[in-house]
C-alpha cells in the first residue's frame, strides 16, 4: 500500500472511491482541494476562515464546530487553529461563541459514503470520536 502526504496529513490513495472529503480544521483548504474528484465538506467555526470566499462547486461550507454535544460552546484562535474553551478554559484567551455539532449529526449532513474524515482540530479529536461515534471511514 502506498500513502501520500498533502498538508501535513497521510492517506491511501488506493482506499478512495466515490465517498466524500470530510475536512474538520480546514484552514487554507490545501487538504481537500486536493481531492479534485470527491465532493468536499470544509469545516471550521473560525468565520475568517472563510471569509470572502464564494462557496465553490463541489463544496460545502460549514461555520461551526465538531464536538461531543450539539449547542453551543466557544473557542480561541491560536494562531494555527482554533482551541475549544472546554479544552483550554484559560481565562485570558478572547472566547468566541459557536455553534456545534457531533459526528452523528454532521454524518446526517453528509451521508455515511466517507473516504477520507480529516480531524485536526488542535486536541478535540478524542472529545469529539467519543464512545459512541462508530462508522470510521
């Protein structure tokens, strides 16, 4: 099996199908823009991140955040990525307020026909697999 490195992240070109992209933390879109033949979900609570961009086809963007609850919680950019305040509740970092969601329901967004689920969510990818989250692609 050979595996490919694009933004700092590995995958099996061998295991891809028709399946979508899923890319949680996705800054600078390096990752799934690579997927040129899948449908891609981009996914970050950071607004900045895409501001000014125009949704493009074959694309879906999504303002929010992944974790083990749906609601609400808040979360600070630190410079790479952004850190969920249940994470790191230091008070001198400036919070801001997101809207969540867990892994079963964005697999309701999406559908379960995933190739590739990126995580890089700056120590949330536990919190947010969880016990209960089981379809793995």
């Amino acid at each position: 099996m050979e595996f490919k490195t694009v933004g700092g992240h590995t995958f099996c070109p061998e295991l891809l199908t028709d399946g979508v992209i899923i890319d949680v933390g996705c800054r600078g879109f390096e990752f799934v823009d690579y997927f040129k033949n899948n449908y891609g979900y981009c996914i970050d609570p950071d607004k900045k991140v895409f501001m000014g961009l125009i949704e493009p086809i074959g694309k879906t963007f999504l303002n929010l955040a992944i974790s083990d609850k749906s609601g609400h919680a808040a979360y600070y950019d630190n410079g790479e990525g952004t850190v969920l305040k249940e994470l790191d509740p230091d008070p001198n970092h400036p919070f801001i307020p997101c809207k969540t969601i867990t892994m079963d329901e964005l697999y309701v967004i999406t559908g379960t026909n995933v190739d590739i689920l990126k995580l890089d969510c700056e120590g949330a990818e536990y919190m947010i697999l969880g016990e209960s989250f089981k379809p793995i692609p």
